[in-house]
C-alpha cells in the first residue's frame, strides 16, 4: 500500500507556480491576483480564508480579502460582487461559504463573471468542464485529478466509483474521471446496495462526509482509495478538542488498498493548489480581455 501524499505533491506543485509567477513578474507581465469575499465571523470559514492568503503569499500571488458583517444585505453583497468583476487588477473571485441565510448563495455565486469564478461553480464554467473544454474546474476534483497523475495511477478502462454527487465534488469528479477514460459509477443517499458497486471498484472516491463509512470488507484487494471527507469528529484528547476523520475507515482499509489518502495531508492541500492553479490560468486564459 502506498500513501498518496497531498502535502509533498501540494509543495511541488506550489513551487512550479511560484516559478511561473517569478517569470510573469520578470517579464513585466501581470501578477495574478485572487480576491476572497468574507461575510460574517465562522471560524471554520475565517480559517479557511487565512490558509487561502497564505497560499497566496507563498506561490507571489497578490491577494485581497474583502470582509463584511454577516447582516450585510444581499442587495449590498451583489453590488461588491460586481465591482470586483470590473476590477481589471483582480484575476479571481471567491465567495467564501456558507453565507448567512437571508443571502442566496446560488445568486451571490452565480453573479461571479465566469472569468473570475475560480471555483468553477458558474454555469458556464461546469458546462465547459462538462464538455471538456478548457475552463476553472472546481478546486477538489482539480486537485485529486493532479494527485492521481502525479502518482502515475491508471485510469483507462478502470472502474469508477464516486460516492456522492453534490454540485462541488461528487458530479464534476464523475465528469473528470469520464474523461480520464474510467467507467464511473455514481452513488448517492438513495443507492441501493452500495457495496456492490464499491466491491467492484478500481478507484473509490468518498465525498459523502459521515466519517469512516467505507469500510475494509466494502472494498476489492488493490483498489485505489481517496478519501475527499473531512469531519470535526469531537475529541477531548485533542487540544482543539475534535480531530479531523475522513470517510474511510483508513486504519482497516489501508492495508487491503494499493494507494490511499490520508486524512488530513491527503486531498485537503490539493483542493488549495487546485484553487492557484486556477488562479494562474484566469491570467492565461482572460488577462487579454
Ligand atoms: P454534500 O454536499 O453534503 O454531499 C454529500 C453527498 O453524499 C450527497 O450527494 C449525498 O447524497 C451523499 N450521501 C450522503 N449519505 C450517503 C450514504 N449513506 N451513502 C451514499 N451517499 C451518501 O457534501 P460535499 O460538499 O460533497 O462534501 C463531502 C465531504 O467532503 C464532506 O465531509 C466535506 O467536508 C468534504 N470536503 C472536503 C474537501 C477537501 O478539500 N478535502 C473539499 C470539499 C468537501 P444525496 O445527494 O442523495 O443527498
């Protein structure tokens, strides 16, 4: 069994960025510059938007992060969306999730210009990846796809198993995997008999968030796991008092699995470089415009 480790490829993948962004600058051309959108004070969110900046910091990216109180009117918010899609210095837009409930996420996202969507959550954007034209691709299906690439893991012809299909994980996965040839398998909440499908799997991808739920007897000898699950799971030996447990039960999979993620170290730190990666390509792609 060998560990597919998200922190040593995120590194690797981090500095050949930094070297493309030392080029642009050297070249007197653009340094890509991401804005996030902060609405109200969640830790999980606050923390998530830090680790963005810091991730900006360290690959040369030029980052702003816009804050506002969580009574902020919809109206307001849209308005600031909009200043940033005409802000020519900004090469990338993020709203950070979840926005409080009098706000439509779906309207604040979908009001994003699709050439700053780095998320890749935009109609337009999902409907090129669909159709497996060049675009941002949504940040975890992005980076898993460079995790499996970087450890050489055959696809073509493999059998696909996606457990889960919301709109930022599970369905764009499945649309990746199609066109890396494998035969994918969607499974959701109203899947019947589950294991059957997991059994029969050459790579198995956990976007469900219960924790542990795949278990060793659930899967082939040899399978390819990635665990994409992250839950706060309570722990009063830990100092923040939870640990971080992904959806695969990892000490009895992994020694029946031929790779595997770890959790955390595994898909977390793909799904930031899977955000710069996108970031870049909004200067490839639009910068002209
Ligand atoms: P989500 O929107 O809650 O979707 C969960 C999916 O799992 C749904 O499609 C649901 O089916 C399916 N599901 C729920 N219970 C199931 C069961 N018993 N059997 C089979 N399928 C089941 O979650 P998400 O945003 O995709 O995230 C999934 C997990 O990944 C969460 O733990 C999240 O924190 C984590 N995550 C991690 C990263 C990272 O960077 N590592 C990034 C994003 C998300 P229905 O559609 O039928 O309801």
């Amino acid at each position: 069994m060998k560990i597919l480790n998200g922190n040593e490829v995120s590194k690797a993948i981090k500095l050949e960025i930094k070297q493309k962004v030392d080029a642009l600058k050297s070249a007197g051309k653009k340094t890509p510059h991401l804005a996030a959108i902060l609405v109200g004070e969640d830790g999980a969110s606050m923390t998530y938007v830090a680790a963005k900046e810091r991730d900006c910091t360290e690959v040369g990216f030029n980052s702003t992060v816009l804050r506002f109180g969580s009574d902020i009117s919809e109206e307001k918010l849209l308005e600031e969306v909009e200043k940033i899609n005409q802000n020519k210095d900004i090469d990338g837009l993020i709203v950070q999730l979840p926005l409080p409930k009098h706000i439509n996420e779906k309207k604040i996202t979908e009001a994003i210009s699709y050439k700053k969507d780095v998320d890749g959550f935009h109609p337009m954007n999902v409907g090129m990846m669909f159709k497996g034209l060049r675009t941002f691709l949504p940040a975890t299906p992005y980076g898993i796809i460079k995790l499996l690439d970087h450890y050489s893991i055959e696809t073509s012809g493999k059998h696909c198993v996606v457990i889960g299909r919301s709109d930022i994980v599970g369905k764009p996965m499945s649309a990746l995997m199609l066109q890396k040839n494998c035969t994918v398998t969607v499974c959701h909440s109203k899947t019947q008999n589950l294991t059957d499908f997991t059994k029969n799997a050459d790579i198995i991808i956990a976007a469900l968030g219960i924790p542990l739920f795949l278990k060793a007897d659930m899967i082939k000898e040899g399978a390819v796991i990635i665990d994409v699950g992250i839950t706060r799971v309570a722990d009063e030996t830990s100092k923040n008092g939870f640990r971080l447990k992904g959806d695969v039960d990892y000490e009895n999979v992994a020694p029946k699995c031929s790779y595997i993620t770890p959790v955390p170290g595994g898909v977390g730190p793909m799904t930031r470089v899977g955000l710069l990666l996108n970031t870049l390509d909004a200067i490839e792609l639009y910068q002209k415009d």
